[in-house]
C-alpha cells in the first residue's frame, strides 16, 4: 500500500495540481488586495465616498449588515473575472505554442517522400552491383 501512495504522489499530474493549488493560493491574495485596496476604494470614491460594508437595515433589536453581503458578493464578481482573465490568457499562450510546435514540424509531401525511398533503392542496387 506504501508504495502505491508513493507512485500515485510522485506522478506529474498530482505534483501539478499541489503547484497549481500553491499558485492559486497566492493568485487570490493578489487579486483580493486588488480588490480591496485598489478597487474598491475607487468604486467608494465614484459613489460619493459611500460604502457598502454600512449599508444596513434595524429591525426592533436585530441589525441586518445586507452591505457586507453586497460588498462580498462585488468581491467574488471581480475575483472571478479576474480568475477567467488569467485562465484566458494561458490558455490563449498555450495555443500560440502549440501552433509554434507545429509550425516547426515541415509536412513532407507524398511525392517527395517516395522519390526520396526510390533513390534509397536505386542507391542500394548500385551498391549491391559495384561489390559484385
């Protein structure tokens, strides 16, 4: 069992996923400091200097904060575009090589192909019938 754990740890796609994780974790400090300290006190600023986090409603003894709900769900909006931004542009980045991989490969034409193996085959009879 040991040496089944250690095979399946040591395999590229689970040490691929632990580093993506470990990107992912600091990509999304980054785009919450972003958000928090770029964004969204420009959006406080267009708004007046208002905020949503104050927004909220006093019913009898209860206060409702819906403004921090609003402000988390603004959060996930622009992290998610922000996650999709970034996906977008590796994956766009992993096409462009790939059409550089195949760009480098020369397709060789049939014909050319089978003259090349013609003259193989006239160049060993030549050699068979010189050492005759």
């Amino acid at each position: 069992m040991w040496e089944d754990f250690k095979k399946f740890a040591v395999q590229g796609n689970v040490l691929d996923l632990a580093v993506a994780v470990v990107i992912g974790g600091a990509f999304g400090k980054i785009v919450s400091s972003l958000v928090e300290n770029i964004i969204m006190p420009l959006v406080g600023v267009l708004l007046g200097g208002y905020s949503f986090e104050k927004l909220s409603v006093k019913i009898g003894d209860v206060v409702i904060e819906y403004g921090i709900f609003i402000q988390s769900v603004v959060d996930f909006l622009i992290i998610s575009m922000s996650i999709f931004i970034f996906i977008k542009l590796l994956a766009k980045l992993k096409i462009q090589k790939e059409e550089e991989k195949t760009e480098e490969e020369p397709k060789v034409d049939p014909e050319i192909e089978l003259l090349s193996e013609i003259r193989d085959l006239l160049q060993d009879q030549k050699r068979v019938r010189d050492t005759e």
